[in-house]
C-alpha cells in the first residue's frame, strides 16, 4: 500500500453545521470536482491500495450518520472513501448504524477502526490500554462486515513509536494519524501514514494545490500543523480536559 497511495485527505463531517470540521455537502461536492479535474489520479480506497492500486485516499474521521451522505455524494463522481468508526459509537445517534456501516462496505467503500472509544492520547497509553482499543474497535467492525479490518486511524491524529507494538499485536497493520506528511514508513512491520486534513475553512484553491503536490502548500499544512503540535505539547492537560469535554458534549447532544 505504500508506494500506491499518492496523497491522503482527511475529512470528518459532511454536513450543514457549524464547526471547524463540518463541510457543506455543496463545499464537499465542489472540492471532488476540483480533484476530479486537477488530477489523472484515480481516488482509491485502502483496500484498493493494498491490492497496489494508484491513486488519492480520501478518509474519514468518527462515523458520523452524515458520512453515509458523504458515500454517497463521492459516488456521484465515480469514487470510493474509507471510513474510520468508532466501535462503541455505532447504532448510537448521530452515528453510522450496524447496517449502514455493512451496506457501505458492500457497496466497494472501505471501513477501518477509529479505536473502540475514540481513545485520545494514545500516544502516551500504556500497553493494555492501547491493545484493548485497537482489538476490540477493529473486531466490531469485522464482526460487521465480515471480512479482515487491519487498518485504523489514531484519535486526535499523533504518532509515537510506543504506540506500535500493541498496535500491530491488535492486527491493525496501517496506521494513519493526522501528520501532513506525504512519506510513508515502516516499523515493526507496521505501516504509518501522514494525511492532510480538511476543515471547514480551508480554502478550495488549497485542495487543489494538494491534489497537484505543490512543496509549497505542503510546507505551510506541516508548518501549522507542527505549531499546533507544540501548542498542545505545551498546554497539554488543558487540552486534554477541552478534548474530553467537547467529546461527552458531543455525545450528550446525540442522546
């Protein structure tokens, strides 16, 4: 899958809210134009990566019902997402059903685990935890679909070398965090993965400047990215407390 997938996007929201991370469905069908139309490239699933397919990845984030809108929307253009979900948000509302999730799959998109409960600081998880998240977020889905899950996407999109061992011995064997970075690595046999993410605000010129692998707008997301890094570094259990707040605000809201 490495040297198949040429660019990775990041989208989480499809839908007509506010929020740094929600997209209007007319942005989102906008944006897949200007892919459409910048590139040669096909857009690709991971599954499709993995059997050396070329081509542009476009995932995403959480599972939220509208992302079963945003299937749909992406196959309008002829293409295919790979959808990360949280195992224990499933069938809740606001999230995508059991059955969404089976037809999704059944209809050529890909499904990968976003961790069983949306853990965030994995990073700095000690073993267990982190095993416990990956096994059992990727067997849900596996129990859904039927088939082999063994990539997943890290909540809150950081990387750290401890988090490969538990990560792998989970069977999750492509790991994507949310690094703007176009190399790929490898450690322990598992595979890492940088994606570029979409937010609300960012302008359609930068899509496009993705989809043609402009050094310069690669530069300024890894520039931003890495600042945000050190912000959160610095004013971590600050963070952490927003984070878990926003998540079981989120939650409540959905009840």
């Amino acid at each position: 899958m490495s040297k198949s997938i040429q660019l990775i996007l990041m989208y989480h929201k499809i839908i007509d809210e506010e929020g740094i991370y929600a997209l209007p469905p007319k942005r989102f069908r906008k944006q897949l134009e200007i892919i459409q139309k910048s590139t040669k490239l096909s857009v690709i699933t991971c599954e499709e990566a993995l059997h050396n397919k070329s081509g542009i990845v476009i995932t995403f984030d959480d599972g939220t019902d509208d992302n079963y809108t945003a299937a749909s929307i992406l196959e309008e253009f002829g293409m295919k997402g790979t959808f990360f979900v949280i195992g224990n948000r499933i069938n809740q509302k606001g999230f995508l059903t059991a059955q969404q999730i089976k037809e999704l799959y059944q209809r050529g998109h890909s499904i990968g685990t976003h961790t069983f409960t949306e853990y965030f600081g994995l990073d700095r998880a000690d073993y267990q935890t982190a095993l416990h998240e990956w096994k059992q977020g990727r067997e849900t889905i596996e129990d859904i679909i039927g088939s082999k899950v063994n990539f997943g996407s890290v909540p809150g999109g950081y990387y750290s070398p401890k988090m490969v061992q538990p990560t792998y011995e989970a069977g999750v064997e492509h790991l994507f965090t949310s690094e703007p970075i176009l190399t790929r690595w490898c450690v322990n046999h598992c595979w890492i993965y940088g994606r570029f993410t979409v937010y609300s605000y960012s302008p359609d010129e930068s899509i496009k400047k993705l989809v043609e692998l402009s050094k310069l707008e690669i530069a300024k997301d890894k520039f931003i990215w890495n600042t945000k890094k050190t912000v959160k570094k610095v004013f971590r259990k600050q963070y952490l407390f927003f984070y878990e707040w926003y998540k079981q605000s989120r939650m409540k809201l959905n009840k």
